[in-house]
C-alpha cells in the first residue's frame, strides 16, 4: 500500500515518522474496521482493509475516489456536505447515523464518526472517520417497528371485530348461548336472556334445569346438547315451552359442537328463533285449507276426510252416518237487496246455529255459497233421522235481525244414511244432494230421506247431470245474442252471448237450471271453452258481412268465478281471439260482483294478464247498493253492467249514485233488465251509456241477428 499520501510531514531524521508510520499501517492493513482519510475535497488518500472491502476493491483502488464515485447522490452530497462544515469549522461529528445507498445493493445503515485532519502545525488538511456497520440492528430496529405496528393493527382489528361481534349479539333478535361440556353456561346474549327470564349473572355457571326450565323442554333440549357433545355433529331442534310471559312458546334451535385447539369437543354453541309466529301463521294456514273463510266451519277437503273417517269407523263399530244437505232457499235476494256483507253475516249465522243445534262430535261444514252440509254418526233410528232434518229446518226458518235489518229465509234439506262402511263418501254426498233438489221441487222449507228404492234414477239431478256429459258431444247446446244499444242514439253496439241447453226431454234449459251442477261435476271449464269460441266465430263472421264501413260489433260473454281460476284460461282467450282474428277490444268478459270481491290474488293476476290482453272487463248484475258503491272504486274492470231494478224510481239515488261513480272512474254504464218504457227513461236521466233487456231487444238465433244487422240496427230488434 502506498502511503506518499500519508498525513503530516515525515521527519528528517526518521525515528517518530517511521514508528507513526508503522503504527498506521498496522491499523489501515489489518483492521475490519471502516477507516477513512480523506484531503480537502473529499478524496480518499488512506483506507482500512475493511473499507476498501466494503466497496469490493483493494485499498489503492479506493485512493483518489470521492463518495460520489461509490454510492447515491443523496447520501454522498450529505456526506460531502458533512466533512466540508468539519473542514471550515474543525468541529467533529459524532456517532451519526447514516443510511447508505447503492446502486448494486440494498441500503445499509452505519455510524460515523468524522474529525478534522491536522498537520504537524494543526492547519486543517482533511477529514479522517471511523464508521460502524449499523445495518443489522437497523434492519432488526424495523422489523420490531413493523411488528409492533402489525400487533398493534391486528389487535385493533380484533378489537374491532369484537365489538362487531358483541354489537351482533347484543343486537341479534336470536337467543345465543354458549355451554360447556356438563351443559353449564358460559354465555348467553340480551335476547337469551328475555327468552329465559332470567340475567346472564344468574345463569352462568349453571343448566337449563336448574335455572328453572321445565320439562318436558328441559329434558328435549339436554337431550340435544348430549347428543353434539357425544357425536361432534351439529343438530337442530324444535321445542314448546312457558316463556317468562305466561304463554306457550315455540321455538328453533341450531346446535354446534365447540372444539379445543386439539379437535376435542369442549362445549355447544346454540342459536335459538322464537317460531311462535311461524306456529301461528302454519295453523292459521291449515285451518284456512280447511276451513271456509265466511263461517269458520269445515269446508268440503275437511267434511269428506271426517265422512271417510265416520265410514271407517263403521267397521270396527256397526252403526249408522247421516249427511244433511242444507240449501237456503233464495238466499240470492238477500245479497241483492241489501248486500254481500249483510249476506256474509248472515251465513256465519246460519253456520252457528246449525253447529248450536248439532252434538260435539258433528261436523258442520259450508261448500260453497249458500249450502251447508251437517254429518252426524250414531244415529238409531229412523225417526231419529227425521227429528234432526226437522229441527235444522225449523232452526234456519226463525228470522234474523242484523243491525235492524229483520230477514225471513227457509231451507230445503236432503238427508241420505249409510250403515254400509263400504258407501262411497262422494255417493252419499250425491244422494244427500238429490234429496235436497227433491225438496226444491215440491216447494222448499221442508226436508226429505233419500231412498234408493222409491226414488228412480232417473230423477231430479241425478239425470240432469247424466244427460249434462253428454250434451256437448250430442249437439244440445246453442246460443242465443241480446242486443246491446247505445242510450244515446240507439245503435247497436253488440250482443251479449246467453247459453241455452236444448234438453231432448225437457226442451230449452236456461242456465240457472244446469250450470251449477256443470260447476259441481266439473264440465264448467269445457263448456265455458265452447261458449268463448262460438261467440267468438259469431262475431268475426258478423263483423265480416257487416264491412269495413259499419261501426265495430262487440260480443259479451259471460264468465265465473271457477273459469277464473282454472289454469291456462288467460291463454284460452288469447287462442280464441288469434283463431278468429277478433281485436281484443271487442271481447267484453262478464264476470258477477260476488266473484270479484275480496283480495284474491290468483283472480287479480288473471285479470290484470286479460287486460294486458287489451279486453273489456265488465262486472255483472252489479247492485245498487250502499255496500256495492263502497266496493266500486276497488273493482278492477272498465265496464259496470247494473242489474235489473223493479223499481228505479224509488232507487234512484242509488243508481244515480253508482252511474256518477263509475263515470269518475272511467269507466261506462250499461243498465240491465230493462223491461218498461220507464226504466228506460230514468237510466237516460242518469246519463246510463248503455242499455240490455226485452224492451230493447230480446235474445236472437243467429238468423234474427243477421236480420237486424242487415236493416241497421236500431230499436227494430224489440
């Protein structure tokens, strides 16, 4: 190593240069550590063994370089800066940390210490430091920073998802518990603490029983808790118990098995749901299946699943089943006189005198508007079967008073027996049904036996419905057009389709005489397609032979509730229409106030897909009625079609009333039934749009219609 450059002059006679000299080789040769001298302009004139092996190059390479020929700009320029102060000011720095940068290795850290290099005469000619590698303890510095910084997030973070946790459990409508493995509690949130009534501090520590859950809940649900302790398999539960409250509880249970570090069970969380509601709304459903709406009593699924269970009683306990069918007589009059509601009312009454008069292991039962059913087992004798029809007659004929209204009705009721546990239920069902029409036909008010010896096969319904299978296929059913004309000028505006049944023995049948017993054998759905469909090829053929010159033709057909709601009816009229080539507009859809109350979302989703459709909705036989006014505005149909009134004139207000209404509502009027010129006239007075009745027109065959269409229209059809 060359030392021309060493500090200090050497001396002549050699003695102290030559010890100096020794001595600094020995510390620059020898040493690892980092030792540096350097002139006035920051070059290095001497270096330990160490430094020069810092930068990969031997001692006489370093001679000569400056910091800036060895690392970053930053750290050589505060370098250079550094020994610069200490060459104008000769104040050393001491122990100052430095980060040091390069351009082929990651950073490292040392401490420096740098001091003012002095001649013999103590001028300043340089700087000399010594640095200490500092780049572990740095690097071990920050790692315990980055560390701490990480606990000091994760334990942020848990005690931010700790108080997530607490606020869902404290929140949590659910009763959460936590138990050990002798099923004690460790922990139950606010809403366990409702359920049980009692507070956490009384419960930890302790079970279910001895805080006082009775059995036989406390035995199901330590049942369960074993069973997650012994098998390790999550489970469910669903129990009734006493809440704190009183009443009876139901509730649902998710039980989990909680493991230790090693995989062993420890204990079982639980999260339990009060049901109670569930329960409620799940009987409420059930009754509803089986239960009629209007009176709380079984509805027809309900009556012959307990005739089926009376029958098969029969078997192992001879004796004898009686069915009572009741029909009131003209209990129509009621709703049109003084509404559905009173109506209503009245059938709930119905219902609970007949199950006042009737034992408690009868059932009474409603199938549908106005008929009822009574079934009574045990019964001895015949007399004793008499006794009972006559009292339910007697019952049903005292009058009803309802907020004032006073109402006279009577019944016709048909009883049939069976002591065979054979007998079909629906046989017997028939038979008791056919001795009710048996009633109807000899004057009603009264009842009658069935007797399958005296009473021919032929009679009363049974015969109406044998030949009713076969009247479509045989040609007997036919349609007959009502004209309906504008009040304001008398034009034909359309017809309205009215079913007849061409009976082959007891002539023209009008549909108040089968079409209930179509409804209740099921051909409603196949009749009512024939009736669209031939309605529909009546109106396109009219429409054609009219032109394109004539005004549009419209054709009413009439609807019920059941056609509603069978399926695929929406796309039975759409086919109708697309197979004629008939404007949905010129389709006007019947259907009569009492199918269209209530809330029932299957008809209402119907109704609104028909008038997606484009077709006219009318309501039928609509009443003047306080009660039917108030129900207009909710009616979702376009057209009011009101039915006949006897005396308008003293209903005026009334029809004046609903003929307002509607028109608010957009939608138009047409007067039914009308029969007398002054009938006529009030509707016109009340601005009644459009009109129906023999007076303007009676039902036509297809040849009348022709005719009529061929000559204008006009009151030429009366």
């Amino acid at each position: 190593m060359s030392h021309d450059a060493s500090p200090g002059a050497a001396p002549t006679d050699g003695s102290d240069h030559t010890l100096d000299e020794v001595w600094l080789r020995n510390l620059l040769d020898d040493s690892n550590e980092i030792i540096y001298f350097k002139d006035l302009q920051s070059r290095f004139i001497l270096v330990s063994r160490g430094c020069a092996q810092l930068h990969d190059m031997t001692q006489e390479e370093l001679l000569g370089l400056s910091d800036f020929d060895l690392f970053g700009d930053v750290h050589a320029s505060a370098a250079y800066a550094d020994e610069q102060r200490i060459i104008a000011t000769g104040e050393p720095i001491v122990n100052k940390q430095e980060q040091e940068t390069w351009d082929d290795r990651p950073d490292s850290w040392v401490a420096s210490s740098k001091f003012p290099l002095r001649d013999r005469d103590g001028a300043i000619i340089g700087t000399f430091g010594i640095s200490r590698d500092l780049t572990s303890r740095v690097l071990l510095e920050q790692e315990m920073v980055r560390m701490a910084r990480a606990s000091e997030k994760a334990n942020a973070e848990l005690s931010r998802v700790e108080s997530q946790l607490r606020a869902v459990l404290n929140g949590s409508t659910d009763a959460i518990a936590q138990y050990d493995e002798r099923l004690r509690y460790r922990y139950i949130n606010p809403a366990g603490e409702r359920l049980r009534g009692v507070p956490l501090a009384d419960l930890v520590g302790r079970t279910d029983r001895e805080s006082g859950m009775p059995d036989p809940a406390a035995e199901a649900w330590e049942t369960a808790l074993h069973r997650v302790l012994d098998t390790g398999e999550p489970g469910e539960l669903e129990y009734s118990t006493t809440t704190p409250g009183g009443e009876e509880g139901w509730f649902h249970t998710t039980l989990s098995p909680e493991h230790a570090a090693g995989g062993a069970v420890i204990g079982v969380l639980t999260s339990t749901r009060d049901i109670t509601a569930n329960k409620a709304a799940e009987r409420a459903l059930a009754h509803q299946a089986m239960h009629d709406s209007v009176t709380g009593l079984a509805n027809r699924y309900l009556l012959m699943d307990r005739l089926g269970q009376a029958l098969v009683r029969m078997e192992r306990s001879p004796g004898r089943v009686v069915l009572y069918f009741v029909d009131i007589d003209h209990f129509k009059s009621v709703n049109d006189t003084y509404g559905h509601d009173v109506g209503d009312r009245l059938l709930a009454e119905l219902g609970r005198r007949l199950t006042d008069l009737a034992r408690r292991e009868d059932t009474v039962a409603r199938l549908g508007g106005d008929e009822f059913v009574l079934l009574c087992e045990r019964v001895g004798t015949d007399e004793h079967v008499r006794e009972i029809a006559d009292r339910v007659v007697r019952t049903l004929a005292e009058p009803f008073v309802d907020n004032g209204v006073r109402v006279q009705l009577s019944a016709s009721v048909g009883a049939a027996t069976a002591d065979d546990p054979m007998t079909s239920s629906s046989d017997l069902l028939r038979n008791a049904d056919s001795a009710m029409y048996r009633v109807k036909q000899h004057g009603r008010n009264h009842f009658h036996v069935y007797d399958p010896d005296s009473e021919p096969e032929s009679d009363g319904r049974l015969q109406l419905e044998a030949d009713l299978q076969n009247a479509l296929a045989n040609d007997e059913l036919r349609l007959v057009y009502q004209p309906l004309l504008s009040l304001a000028d008398q034009r034909v505006l359309g017809f309205e389709a009215l079913l007849r049944w061409e009976h082959p023995s007891w002539g023209t049948l009008q549909p108040l005489e089968f079409l209930a017993i179509a409804e209740r054998i099921g051909l409603m759905g196949s009749i009512g397609a024939w009736v669209l469909d031939t309605a529909c090829g009546r109106l396109a053929a009219w429409s054609a032979e009219r032109g394109a010159g004539s005004g549009p033709l419209s054709m009413a057909v009439n609807v019920s509730g059941g056609q509603l709601r069978a399926d695929g009816f929406v796309g039975l009229v759409a086919d109708a229409l697309a197979t004629h080539g008939i404007e949905a507009e010129h389709l006007r859809l019947e259907i009569s106030e009492r199918a269209l109350m209530g809330d029932d979302p299957e008809v209402a989703a119907v109704l609104s897909a028909l008038s997606r459709l484009g077709i006219q909705l009318a309501v039928d036989d609509f009443g003047a009625t306080v009660n039917s006014l108030a129900r207009l505005p909710t009616i979702p149909v376009s057209v009011v079609k009101l039915e006949r009134f006897t005396d308008v004139t003293r209903q005026r207000g009334l029809v004046a009333a609903v003929i307002a209404t509607a028109h608010g509502l957009g939608m138009s009027v047409v007067g039914g039934g009308i029969e007398d010129a002054d009938q006529l006239a009030e509707l016109v007075a009340l601005a009644c749009d459009d009109g129906q009745g023999f007076l303007l027109g009676r039902p036509l065959d297809d040849g009348a219609v022709e005719r009529l269409l061929l000559v204008g229209g006009g009151f030429s059809a009366v």
